[in-house]
C-alpha cells in the first residue's frame, strides 16, 4: 500500500513538474506558443531549395515597429530562437554572393532602410549576435501595407527564372530582397 502512495504521488510531481516548464503536449487541450514556429521555402526549377525557419510573433495590441522591434538595432527576424537560412544553391541576395549552406538571417529595421543580414553562426538563441561572423549584409528599403498584419510572416514570391523576392511582413511593414540562383 505504501509503494501505491509512492508511485502515485510520484506520478503527480511528475505530471506538475512537466505542465509548470511548459512541456504538456498541445493536443488535447495544452495552449499553443504564443510565437509558433513558422517556414518560407521556396524550390528553384533544378529542385535547389532555399529554407527559412523561424517564429511567429503576433502584435497583441502593441506597437511593433520602432518600439517592440527598435530601430537601429540586430533584431533575430522574429521571436525565440534566431531564424535559420538554409539553401541548397549558391545565391545572390540582392547581388551578394552566398555559398550553399545554413546561416542566420538578422535584420537591422529602421523607417528609412532595413539591413539584411546573412550570418555564419547558427544554432544560437535570439539575438546571440556576433557581427564579425556576418557573411553578406544589404541595404532594402521598407514599404508601407495598405493593411495590417497581425503575425510576423517571411513568404517568397517568384520574381523571373532561378529568382525570387524574399518579403518580411509585420504590422504595416513589408520589406522585400532579391534572392536568385549564383550560376
């Protein structure tokens, strides 16, 4: 009978400890993250793929640009951990050349001009920035929507053959750069 109590009571420390550090599986009930991960993939016509995988933040109300993302600073492209590029090819990101390989994907926002950065380091947490591992950095400048959007989005739009434009979008800002295949 006692090692009944045991166990039981084990089974509920146990049980607490995972739901309190957030670990509780989401089906059935457990509550999502609140910057779900999020992936833009876009495949040339050889099959050569370029990944990018990040998190989703959502305004909630607030005021994102210039404030919750400051301007003129590293901001790691979206929430938690920083956001991953991945390609198959070799590229051009807006004429700068880019070996195939995994990189992060920083970005510098500003209301004039935003800084693109492609970053040799990988596999770090949020803004763990090291500037003297930036491989590429390009200027773009940002566009104002016509309307808002709620949760920060990285999609890809094909742009002419072995290219496309690789937008950013949250709030009322869109920002766009050139990636094609390097040949």
């Amino acid at each position: 009978m006692r090692k009944a109590i045991m166990l039981g009571l084990l089974v509920c420390l146990t049980t607490v400890l995972t739901f309190a550090q957030g670990a509780a599986p989401q089906a059935g009930g457990g509550r999502p993250p609140r910057s779900p991960r999020g992936q833009a993939d876009y495949t040339f016509s050889d099959g050569k793929k370029i990944a990018v995988d990040y998190s989703r933040p959502s305004i909630h109300g607030r005021k994102i640009m210039g404030e919750l993302v400051p301007y003129g600073k590293v901001w790691r492209t979206g929430a938690n951990a920083a956001t991953s590029f991945v390609t198959d090819s070799n590229l051009l990101v807006a004429g700068e050349k880019v070996p195939a390989g995994k990189y992060t994907l920083y970005t510098i926002p500003d209301e004039q001009q935003w800084t693109i950065i492609i970053n040799r380091q990988t596999g770090q947490w949020g803004t763990n920035y090291d500037q003297a591992q930036d491989l590429v950095r390009v200027q773009v400048k940002p566009s104002k929507l016509g309307q808002t959007i709620e949760q920060f989005t990285i999609s890809y739009q094909p742009s002419g053959p072995g290219a496309a434009m690789m937008k950013l979008e949250w709030e009322n800002t869109s920002v766009a750069v050139s990636v094609s295949e390097a040949k």
